[in-house]
C-alpha cells in the first residue's frame, strides 16, 4: 500500500476510485501480495521434497485458488465444497489432501469417487472409511496433545481438542488398518491458528515423528499449518525462515534414520493471502455520545465477523483523509447488535461522512466468514494486479436473498 495525495493507494489504485468502480463494501486483494508471501514461505522451507497446501478455508475464491495453483500450491481441503471448488480451479486430485472432523459416508464417498486422499480423524471414522474402501491408501490425523494459537477458539491441538487421534487410539487404528488392508502412506497433526512463535509447532513436531517411527510405508508427514501474521503494529512476526531451517534440519534428520526421503507437508493459510486483503466501506455519518464518536458504516460482522468472534484487531485508516489530526473513534456496523464493532477507541485521522475507510489484513477469514445476517447481501470482490483491477466475485442483490427458498 501507498498514499498518494492524501490517499490510500492499493497497488498504485486510490481505495476511493476502486469504491467508485465497484461499489462499497468491497474486499480488495493485492495479486503480487499473494505471490510474495507464497514465495516467502517456500524458501524459508529449504528442503527438496516439499508440498506446500494451501488450507484453503481462508480464502476460497476461484481465483486466489488459481494464482497460487500456477505458482506450485497444493491445496489442504476441509469440506466437500472446498474439494470442488479445487478441482473446479483444475488443481489434480493428487494434490489434494482432504482434512475433515465428523466426517460422513456421504463426504468420503465423494472424495474416494475422485480419488481424493482422506486425513482419517478418528476410530469411528477409520471403522467406516475400511469399509467403504479396502485395500486403499490414507493418511491419519494425530492429535499431538499440544495447542497454539492466537485465541482459545484457534488451538486444534491438545486434550480439549475435538481434532485427530489420541496417541492412545494408535493400537486400535493399526488393528483397523490390518483388518481392511488399508495403507497408511501418511500422518498429520495441527496444533492451531495464527501462531507467531515457532515453539509449540517444533514441539508437536516431536510428537508426529516419535508416532511415525511406528508406521514403515509412510510416504509424506504432514506437520499442518496455522502459521500466523501480526495484526497489530506491536506484535513480532513469526520468524519464518528460523523456524523453516530447524524443521528442515530435524526432518533431513529423521528420514535418514527412517531410510527414506519422505515428502514433508506444510499448510499455510492465513500466512499466505491474509495481509493480501482489505475491506472499503463508507462512513456514514459519526454521532457522539458524551466523549465517544461513533463512526457509521454500510459494512458489519456479517462481512468481517473477526473482531465480535475472536476479539481480533485489525488496522484500520481513512483511505480518504491518511494524514490530518486524529480522533479517537468506535467504528461500528450497521447490524442490529451490540457486537457489530470493527474496533473501539481506535485513533484515527479525521473521519468525515463519505470518507472511505479501510481495514487491512483481512483477506484470511474474512469474506469466507460472511452471512446474510439481518438479511443483507454479501459484498463485491476485486483481484488488484499489475494490469489493473477486476472483479472476481459480483455483489449479491437482495433478489439474490431469495435464490433457494421454495414458495
């Protein structure tokens, strides 16, 4: 981002002329952002046989999924819509890793039909999967008992985790995997989302390789993703290429003494297409009560549901007016409750009506996480690149409200 005459400049395109093509609220994503950080986060992984999937729950628009297919991503699936939305973007099957909890025949079955290999997450599901599709190829999820993450509602790891197997489920599950001639050609484990310091992901890193010394036709280890970004001008960012050579040192380690050259796994998420996003909305008027200045929008949590979720922080500036004298604001939503706020008591620079403000960083868990909640359409999406802007979701309309219902 720059400024430019007072305002801010999205790859070399003012936010407010973007509002003006394209209509507010509207989520920006910045193309050569997108391919930076994919770059960035292969390189700091220097070893040769490495898959990066690309957990596509952050951001699934077709074609933020086609930009990083051309620059080599695989893609780490959570739901059957994600899965065709993969193969609709032409990622090949074979690099797809599918990843679900309380998972059903119905959902295996379309992933065995397309040969779609499953991450088994629990007995239950490892008892169905051997029946359905004996003689096969999976993979397994291991809980490794440790958690990070930047909020409670983030960590899938640990013993208050819903996700994976226990390590103390691993006699049942050999005993399933001789019983239906399955192959476990690989093990996963996640440890949660948005995690900034690498000791807990090395941790857990321990854990999987210590479970796979007992399987012998291993072909990849999966060590998941949930590497993080700083959303606030005072938080340390995750230490990307320090925590890349020690994973690749210990792994290199480890496939010697295992006696082969497994494929090492990775999903980036957030990492990738989160500081590659930002909302415009418009102000539409500010009122005060007492002391507190209260900044109107046409946006609300049902376009970017981060902060009353999570209690996230964003950043947020006047694209219209970057530099004048600063205020202390509520910037708040236009939704019937409480909770519609994108932050409190944040300072900045003088918010007139009409101005456009702009919140940075959300292009992980930000569209994707929308609703029509109050019975309000969805915003318009728009790939910035070094050709220009374009349209790459069109704005719902309230006669879209209606698409589904019956009578």
């Amino acid at each position: 981002m720059t400024i430019e005459n007072n305002q801010l400049c999205i790859n070399g395109i003012t936010a407010e002329s973007l509002v003006e093509d394209y209509g507010s609220p509207l989520y920006v994503y910045d193309a050569q952002c997108i391919r930076q950080k994919f770059r960035q986060f292969r390189a700091a992984f220097p070893y040769s046989n490495l898959d990066v999937h690309y957990a596509c729950k952050a951001n699934t628009n077709l074609e933020i999924l086609k930009l990083l297919r051309k620059e080599g991503a695989c893609i780490d699936a959570v739901s059957t819509g994600e899965v065709f939305m993969a193969l609709e973007a032409g990622y090949p099957a074979d690099t797809i890793l599918f990843t679900g909890n309380s998972v059903t025949d119905e959902e295996m079955r379309y992933f065995i039909e397309r040969q779609i290999l499953i991450n088994i997450d629990s007995i239950s599901q490892l008892e169905r999967y051997g029946r359905m599709a004996p003689d096969t190829d999976m993979a397994l999820r291991i809980n490794p008992n440790v958690g990070s993450g930047h909020h409670d509602h983030c960590i899938t790891g640990g013993p208050d985790s819903k996700f994976g197997m226990p390590c103390t489920s691993l006699g049942d599950a050999d005993s399933l995997v001789n019983k239906y001639k399955l192959r476990v050609i690989g093990i996963h484990a996640h440890v949660g989302s948005g995690f900034l310091e690498g000791g807990p992901f090395l941790e857990a890193t321990e854990t999987l390789l210590k479970v796979a010394e007992q399987f012998t036709t291993l072909q990849f280890i999966d060590f998941g993703g949930g590497f993080g970004i700083p959303y606030t001008l005072d938080e340390v960012p995750l230490e990307i290429n320090t925590l890349g050579q020690k994973l690749t040192d210990r792994f290199t380690e480890f496939c010697i003494k295992y006696g082969k050259d497994l494929r090492l796994k990775l999903e980036p998420g957030r990492y990738l297409v989160g500081e590659s996003g930002t909302l415009l909305m418009q102000c539409n008027g500010v009122k005060t009560n007492g002391d507190r200045r209260f900044v109107g929008t046409d946006s609300g949590f049902h376009h970017l549901i981060r902060k009353p979720l999570y209690n996230a922080h964003h950043e947020i500036v006047n694209a219209s007016n970057i530099e004048d004298r600063t205020f202390s604001y509520d910037v708040c939503g236009n939704i019937c409750e409480s909770t519609d706020f994108f932050a409190h008591n944040r300072d900045i620079s003088h918010i007139r009506e009409g101005d456009i403000l702009a919140v940075k960083d959300v292009g992980a868990y930000g569209f994707c996480m929308s609703s029509n909640y109050n019975t309000r359409p969805r915003p318009a999406e728009v790939m910035v690149d070094e050709d220009g802007a374009r349209l790459i979701r069109m704005r719902e309309t309230i006669e879209d409200l209606l698409r589904g219902q019956v009578g």
